[in-house]
C-alpha cells in the first residue's frame, strides 16, 4: 500500500468517527431536549391540576393574627433557606359529587358538596412535630358571615351545623368558621376530593390499616374483619366515610377511623422511597395535585415543595391526633357542641 493510500484510508476513518461523534451529540442533544420537554411538561401539567381559592383577599383583615415565619438555618451557603415557625392548616375532605368518578366513589350523584372531614393540622415552630385536631362535622356552632360566591354575604346563624359552612360558602366560609370557633389563624387551607384521595393511595400502593372491631357498613360499602388490612384507594376511601357499621353510628366513631388511616399514610408515604423513583413520585404527585384545591398561597408545586422540604423531619411517630373535646348538644341528642373549658384551652396551645 502506497503512503498516498495509507494517508487516504486515515482520513476516512477520521471523517467516520467525527461522523460518528456528531450524531451522538445530536442524539445525546435531542435526548437532553426531550428530558427537559418532558420535565416543563409534567410540571405544567401538575401545576395545572391545582384549584385555588383566594381566601387572603376574601376574607380581608378581620382574622385572627398570622404567626411570623423565619427563615431556617442552612448547611451550606448555596442552599436555599426553608421557612420555619408554627403554622396552622386546614384541610378538609369534600363529599363533591361532581364528575363521574366522584359521583361513583359517593355513592350518589346528588349535586353541591359538603366538608366530610374536617383536621386542624398544627405544625410545630421546629417543624419536628404536629397536632391533628378532628372537628366533627355534626358539632354546632355559629357560622359567621361569609361572602358568597352570588355576591353579598351570608347572615349569621347561630347552632348551624358545622358542615353548613362549606356548603353555604365553600373555602372561604370553612376557613371563617374554623377561625371563628378557635380563635386560631388558618395559614393554609388544604382540600381533596373522593377520587383525589383514592388515587392517592392507589399510587402508593395502598394503605396497612389496622381496625379494633368489626365493620360492617352497608352504605360506605365497607365490610371488615377486626384486624389489618391492606386497603387500596376504593376501600381506603370507604374507611374514611364509614360511620353506621361502628359504635353508635355518630361522627366520633368515624373520626378515629380518619386518625388511624392519617397515621398509616404518614407512615406509608415515609417508606415509599419516592425521592429515588422519580416515575413513582410523579405518579404520587400527579395523584396528590389532580383531586387537590389549596389557597393562592399554595397554588403551586414550587409552594408545595416548599412546604413539604420544611417537614423534611417529621416522622409519623412525632404526629398527635386528637378530636375536638365536646359533649352532646342540649338542643339535639344527635349533635355535640365543644366542651368548654377544655375546647378552648385546646386552641389557645395551636396559638
């Protein structure tokens, strides 16, 4: 072989690996383009999944006072600082019928929707640490003015049914309520759906609940043997309505029921491993976001990330669930109003 062809056959394979090392980069380009494509997308479309209500602007600057927030220490410099300080949240369950699958999960298809849980959530200055008040729905109570989504505001009613709030004046009406009857300010306000709540623990693969007798509800379509069980979003859900098939049908009896199932999420959303299966996570976020209505302060998944980072140190074992003290109303057998004193030397310690 002559140096001219030496010279030829090098050059070729020179021009075969720049070629070859072009269309890596492209495909390694084209694959980092799509990543970041699919990125933007999953982020607009977990964003887009979030309802807001502006309670701040509805409500004004008769409330109770907002706690002062600081920033926490970090480990480095370049580390962005986590808020701190003890902040109250309130998170209801709504009973919306609206849309098939909700109208299924219910059990119904009677329109307008009612607050069916109702939890103070309490989270300490540290973050370490939290309070879970139940408020039961069949407590009586006075339910304030509140705007109306009509226009005008709503007359004061005095021994209204708790849940009355929410389906007179949705969001806004509750967080008046609530703050109303505790004296406490709502930082936050929470709310998820049927079929939110389902697909939530679908994505986590279900929920270990463990109950101390037997369930036999006819109406929640709920039937259980004392004992654990694994339950997935259906029956989950069911769980949390359930009220005639335990003790004396009344919402007390089904407020524990709530408790023990907030616990074993806590517990299971703790062991998911999700921050190592980003296909989970999105699954689990995208189950979270889609049944979900928040306050504009928390209308996207930047504020809910936020939010989750400063509880980066609470475990299950560090949450305490409690129901509102209350006795039986003396107008009504089937009612309860708060026990005082000790009803309020409850919310004085959310303060």
């Amino acid at each position: 072989m002559t140096r001219h062809e030496e010279q030829g056959d090098t050059g070729r394979r020179v021009r075969r690996r720049s070629r070859a090392l072009k269309t890596a980069g492209l495909t390694l380009t084209g694959a980092l383009v799509l990543a970041a494509a699919a990125a933007g997308w999953a982020y607009w479309h977990l964003n887009g999944n979030i309802t807001s209500v502006d309670i701040d602007s509805a409500l004004g600057d008769d409330r109770p006072a907002r706690a002062v927030l600081t920033p926490a220490p970090t480990a480095s410099a370049d580390a962005s600082p986590v808020p701190t300080g003890s902040l109250n949240i309130l998170v209801l369950g709504s009973d919306s019928r609206s849309g098939a699958v909700n109208r299924e999960l219910g059990g119904g298809d009677s329109e307008g929707a009612r607050s069916d849980t109702a939890m103070v959530v309490h989270l300490d200055a540290g973050r370490t640490a939290a309070t879970v008040v139940s408020i039961p729905r069949d407590t009586l109570v006075t339910r304030p003015s509140c705007p109306l989504d009509s226009g005008g505001t709503s007359a004061p009613a005095y021994g209204a049914m708790f849940n009355s709030a929410y389906a007179l004046g949705g969001p806004v009406c509750a967080v008046k309520t609530v703050e109303s009857l505790t004296g406490v300010r709502m930082d936050h306000y929470l709310e998820i759906d049927f079929s939110g709540f389902a697909r939530l623990v679908d994505a986590l693969g279900g929920v270990d609940v463990t109950t101390e007798q037997d369930i036999d509800d006819d109406q929640s379509h709920l039937h259980l043997k004392a004992g654990t069980h694994h339950l997935d979003g259906t029956r989950a859900l069911a769980l949390a309505r359930t009220r005639h098939g335990i003790g004396d049908g009344s919402d007390l009896g089904r407020i524990g029921l709530q408790q023990t199932l907030v616990k074993a999420l806590l517990e299971q959303i703790s062991g998911a491993g999700l921050l190592t299966d980003p296909a989970r996570l999105y699954q689990v976020a995208d189950a979270v976001t889609a049944g979900l209505t928040t306050d504009t302060g928390l209308d996207s998944l930047g504020e809910l990330t936020s939010l989750g980072r400063s509880l980066r140190d609470l475990s299950a074992d560090r949450v305490t669930t409690v129901t509102m003290p209350v006795v039986t109303a003396p107008s009504d057998p089937n009612r309860v109003i708060p026990e005082e004193p000790r009803a309020s030397r409850l919310w004085a310690s959310l303060r």
